[in-house]
C-alpha cells in the first residue's frame, strides 16, 4: 500500500477525483477458459471518445456488461492493495485494471458514490472554460461479478467476496459523449439520491433481499440501470402477487397432459398444462418461470406421489406448462410403469403447487450460479438421468458459460431428446454408445477436472456408486459435487421417532419398508411436512435431529449439517430418535 492510498478516506464525502488511467480492451479468450472477454483491459495513452455505448475501441460480453447502462466501468484503485492483504497467493494480480474497469480512481468508491451521480469529467481548464463540451456521466449501476473473476485472480468463489465487501466498482451511462484521457478531472455535479450510495444498494440487492419497503424504493428509481432495477420490481411483484395469492392457491393443482412423445423404446416425454392457469402480475412475466433443475411432484391415480425432473425447455417452462421424460425401470415402484400403461393425452393429474430446484438453492452441496461462482460445469449422466441436466446446459449456454455433458447410453436409438442435443454447442456434448463399445471412464473425467469447476451426476445406481468412489478418491470438495440420484435405497430395520415438539412427545413406529417421511405425513399431513424428490436430491424433507443415531442415505446434505438434520425421504434412525418438524 503506497503512503498516499493509505491516507485515503473511502467514507469521505466525494465531490472531485482525478482520472488515473484510462483502460480498453477488444474481446479474447481467457487463460483457462474458452470463452471470450473483455476483462483484460490495457492502458490507453492520450484522449480517447466516449460515446453512448462506451469508450471507442473497447468491448466486452453482452451477456453480463456493455450497453447504455453499462457503458462505462469505474474502480477505486484504493482497493487493491487491500484485496492483495487478503489474498497473498494473487496479490501480483491485484493492480489497477485487475477488475476490468475503464477508469481507475482512488478516492471514488461505493462507500461516496450514489446511484443517480452526475459527474463532469474533463481537464481543469476544460471543466472551467467550456463545460459544455465536456463528458457527462450519470452512475446507473453497482457491478454485478461474475465468475471471470475467479479465473483473472485464480481464486475460487472470489467473486461473491467483492459484493459481500463492497468492493464491486460501478458503471456509468453517458449522458453527453466527449473525450477522456488520464490527468481529467470528474466532479460531482448532481446527486439526486444521497441516500442511497452503492454499498447501500448492494445491501438490499445481495445481503437483505426480503425488506419489501427498501426493495418498493429502490424500484422507484429512474437512475437505477434496468438490470438491478427490474429485479427489485420483480421482487415487489412476486410479493404482492404471493399474498394475493396465498389464500386461493390450492395445495395441489390440476394439468392436463396435452402431448405424449415416444423419445426412445424405453423414454416417454408428457407436456403438461394447468387446466386453471396462474396469471403473472403484469410487468412480472419471468415469476411463472421454472429454473433450470426443477422438480415437479405429481399424484398417481395407483395412490402414489412421484418427484420428477421438469426437463424444460429451460427458456418456457413455466409453473402453468411443463415438461418431463420418463423411462419405464426395470424395478419400477410403480410410479413409471403407472405413466407408460395408464397416462394419455387428456389425462387429468395432479401436481405440487411448489416445484423445488434440487440443482440450485435447496441443495448445500451445489453452486449452480453461474454468474457468481463457478466458471466450468461438468454434467455426467447416464439413461434418463439426462433429463436432471439438459435444461440446466441449455441456460448456461444462452449466457455463454462454459459447460459440458458426458452422456452413457446403451445404443443410438436410446438417446432422448436428440433435436435439443444437436443444438448445443459443437464439442459440448459426448455420447458414449454401448454397442460401440465406447465407455464412460468417470476416473478420467474427475481426475482431468479443471480449476473451479462444479460436476454433476445423474444416472442408474452403478453410476452413482463409481462417481461416489471416484470423487473420494481424487478429493473432490463437496461444495463441487452434486449427486442427482433418481433411485433411492430407502428401506431397512424398523425405528421410533420422538416427535419432540409437539404435545406429550409423540412417538412414530416407522416399519422397515417404510420411509419417516410417509409417517410424518401419514400423522400430520404433506402440508406441514413437505418433500419433493423422495430420493434425496433436494433437501425439502429436512427435519431437525435433536438425539439418536441416524444412518444418512442422499446427498442434499453437507457433512456439517448431518449433526443437527436429516433427510426424512431416505435416511433411517437407528433404535429411536428424537427430531423436529
């Protein structure tokens, strides 16, 4: 830290900094990475033009930057001295422009800049004797990181470090184009929300997204650039639609199939619709949209509920019309036999009005965010286990981020939802056919693994077992592996479960070819006790263990928590057990 950053204030009013370096750059692949950026920003010596879009000669990827309200980035120098304290293992890489930023400043930071600044940037005599002509630049957005940012400091999850310390930088929309060069001066011109400075705002927009009067205000701003001010209308309005809503949504919902597809000799796909719709708020269209990974809990008329993956497509399924394939096992438990023989076009069922995504947010074991943390995803399936990932594939395609599927099939006319494969990106998809001889070799797959990359695996229970085995064997931290199993071994000796919250401890026998979860909703119905998957992929039938020994079965649980909770659908107390609901 050089004498002068070190006397810097970075909660001292702003009203003017200087310009320290100009920086642009043209896109280009990353080190390590296949995808293109324009992170590695290089110095621009002289005045260079700013126009609506951005400094002349500079790009970036559209999918996360560029724009009007992304035109240009600025970055308080001040910081990286502090990040290399923290981080000494990249601390040669934590220099000005190891953001990406176009500007570097040192006093400005998200500490004394408010969204809605207006500044003046030019030289002194510019900015004194003909103002007019000068660049005009409005603060319209915090940055929102990205996993190229773990790659450029070669540190794993760094990315959300930056919004957690208030050290993202911020962008500007230009309001007038003109010339910038290092040496210029930016002042402050106007602030219209001194409330609300970008620390503030990375307050409501990551830390407390649930104060609904902070995100009402917030989506009121005009200056707030649409990517972080249409997430705050949306909050809002999945509020207001929710406690509309509340009261009418039934538990469970009535669709009709409208389309059944023979995929392969074994696979069906069924679409399903809602006979009574939900209609979004207007403004609020993406609410109904499912997340790539969800899952749909359906009724069978044999008096069975079955978890299946919502296999997309990722860009149109929606809480009123979905989509699944499912195969006819073998050693069905008579929820695959019930749709091959006995459901049809018309066919009324129904389905959970709550679609739990087992690939992102109710499992601990995963990071699917693929703007925030992992750069590389590696998808490992086998049989119908393609349906757990293919919408998955396809939205981290749309926004150009770096994935790929290992695919075992027993021939070429076993392969599900070919049209959809073929549009993947060439190279992202590999098919291993049985009667080829071609062979899935997990051991290679995860010992080849790169840097920062999160691997999935869906398939028969010989998959699973040899991709458990491997992963142990090479070190595979849990936060990197998920585990989407779609057979469950869920029987064994029977056991008693103290319920101890509820009145005189009531005490469940859970017989040996039934699960705790069938008990707990037997006694207290699936409105209070909810599951989802019912092979231990998503963590919804988490109940708190408060004694006794439990033999954890599913994979929707870290280490950690296996002290304190267990997954009622497939775990098993040993003797007797005291937990909560």
């Amino acid at each position: 830290m050089t004498e002068s950053q070190s006397k810097i204030d970075l909660y001292a009013p702003f009203e003017r900094d200087t310009i320290l370096e100009v920086r642009a750059s043209k896109m280009k692949k990353m080190r390590g990475l296949e995808v293109m950026s324009g992170i590695d920003k290089t110095i621009i010596n002289g005045p260079v033009y700013v126009g609506r879009t951005g400094l002349e000669g500079d790009e970036s990827d559209p999918t996360f930057h560029g724009g009007v309200d992304k035109a240009v980035h600025g970055y308080c120098s001040s910081h990286y001295p502090t990040w290399a304290t923290e981080h000494p293992s990249a601390a040669a890489a934590f220099v000005p422009g190891g953001f990406g930023e176009n500007l570097v400043t040192a006093h400005m930071n998200e500490r004394n800049v408010c969204i809605g600044d207006t500044m003046i940037v030019g030289s002194p005599s510019a900015l004194t004797s003909n103002p007019e002509s000068c660049l005009l630049l409005q603060v319209s957005l915090p940055r929102q990181p990205c996993f190229k940012l773990n790659h450029r400091f070669q540190l794993k999850k760094f990315a959300p470090l930056t919004w957690k310390h208030s050290r993202t930088g911020w962008y500007y929309r230009v309001l007038r184009p003109g010339f910038v060069q290092a040496g210029d001066e930016i002042r402050l011109v106007s602030r219209p929300h001194p409330q609300w400075t970008i620390e503030r705002i990375q307050e409501y927009l990551h830390r407390n997204q649930d104060d609904e009067a902070m995100n009402a205000e917030l989506a009121s701003i005009e200056e707030l650039g649409a990517e972080s001010r249409d997430a705050f209308k949306a909050r809002v309005a999945r509020s207001a639609a929710k406690k509309k809503r509340a009261e009418k949504l039934a538990r469970w919902r009535d669709f009709r199939v409208v389309e059944r597809r023979q995929e392969t000799s074994r696979i069906l796909s069924f679409i399903l619709e809602a006979i009574d719709p939900i209609i979004p708020p207007p403004g609020d269209e993406k609410s109904i949209l499912l997340k790539p990974g969800a899952h749909a809990r359906v009724k069978l008329g044999n008096g069975l509920v079955r978890a299946y993956s919502i296999v997309g497509p990722s860009s149109c399924s929606t809480i009123n019309r979905f989509q699944l394939g499912i195969a006819l096992e073998p050693h069905s438990r008579g929820g695959s036999a019930y749709f091959h023989s006995h459901v049809f076009e018309g066919h009324v069922l129904s389905v959970s009005t709550t679609f739990t995504n087992a690939l992102s947010g109710n499992n601990n074991n995963n990071n699917n965010n693929s703007a925030g943390g992992i750069s590389h995803h590696i998808y490992v399936a086998g049989g119908v286990g393609l349906t757990a990932f293919l919408t998955s594939l396809e939205q981290l395609q749309s926004i150009h981020v770096s994935c790929e599927l290992h695919y075992a099939v027993r021939s070429n006319e076993d392969i599900p939802f070919r049209d959809r494969l073929s549009q993947l990106n060439p190279g992202t998809v590999k098919i291993y056919d049985k009667t080829q001889g071609e062979r899935l070799n997990i051991e290679e797959i995860v010992r080849q693994i790169p840097w920062n990359t999160m691997i999935y695996f869906c398939g028969p229970k010989s998959l699973m077992l040899e991709a458990a085995r491997q992963v142990k064997q090479y070190g595979v931290p849990e936060g990197e592996v998920h585990f989407e199993a779609f057979e469950a071994d869920v029987g064994g000796d029977p056991f008693e479960a103290v319920v101890a919250n509820r009145n005189d401890k009531m005490v469940l026998q859970v017989g040996g070819d039934e699960t705790l979860l069938v008990v707990l909703q037997r006694e207290f119905g699936d409105e209070e006790v909810e599951g989802s998957c019912c092979v231990g992929n998503c963590g919804t039938c988490k109940v708190i263990l408060k004694g006794g020994r439990v033999e954890h079965r599913g994979t929707a649980l870290t280490a950690e928590e296996k002290g304190e909770v267990m997954l009622a659908c497939v775990s098993r107390g040993v003797g007797r057990i005291v937990i909560e609901i």
